[in-house]
C-alpha cells in the first residue's frame, strides 16, 4: 500500500481518483499547498498549472518520487522536467491508473 498524493483540479473527477486509489489499496492523500514529503507517489493534472508548480517542487525535492500525470490533454514535450512514470490521457479505464501506480510504486506492489 501506497501513500499517494492527488493534485486534481476538478472536485468530481478528485473524487473518483480518490476512490479508484482506495480500491485498488492506497490511501489517497489531497494535496492543497504541498505534496507530503511521506507520499509514495503522485497523481498530478498537468494541465493545471498551480498542480504542475506542486509536483515539480516535489520532484525537485525527491527526483525518485514516481509521478503519473492523467491529463485532458496530449503528452507534451514540455514535461521532461516533471519526468513521469506513466501519462494517462483522459478518459481512461480505472484499471489503468491502478496499473500505473502498481508499475510505479515497484514489484513489492501486487497487481490488481
């Protein structure tokens, strides 16, 4: 289980990831002003700027912090900074994300 920390700027769709990260057996953690420095991973919208300026201090701060971007829009070149694990373009099965945590979390994870 992983502490995973959710930088989502659309309430309902935060809601979902919540629920889909609990399911799949982490807990989900709300980020408001600062990814925690105990997450074991980060779910960032990259399209939203002040969550983007989140995870890039977080990455800064822990260059081996996984990050998965799940994002309305397509995969930029301008995110080789940010360096994520996975990029997921919405909408995208659940499973997926819970695939993209597991992957990056590592092999102590169980696969769902």
């Amino acid at each position: 289980m992983g502490r995973i920390a959710v930088l989502e700027p659309a309430a309902e769709v935060r809601e979902l990831f919540v629920l889909v990260i609990a399911r799949g057996g982490h807990e989900p953690v709300l980020v408001s002003d600062a990814v925690p420095a105990d997450a074991d991973a980060v779910v960032v919208e990259p399209a939203s700027e002040p969550h983007l300026t989140l995870a890039l201090e977080a990455r800064r701060a822990r260059p081996e912090l996984p990050i998965v971007c799940v994002s309305i829009l397509p995969r930029d070149a301008t995110l080789p900074e940010l360096a994520p694990h996975a990029y997921l373009v919405k909408p995208f099965p659940a499973a997926e994300l819970i695939r993209a945590l597991h992957s990056a979390l590592g092999p102590s994870e169980p696969p769902t």
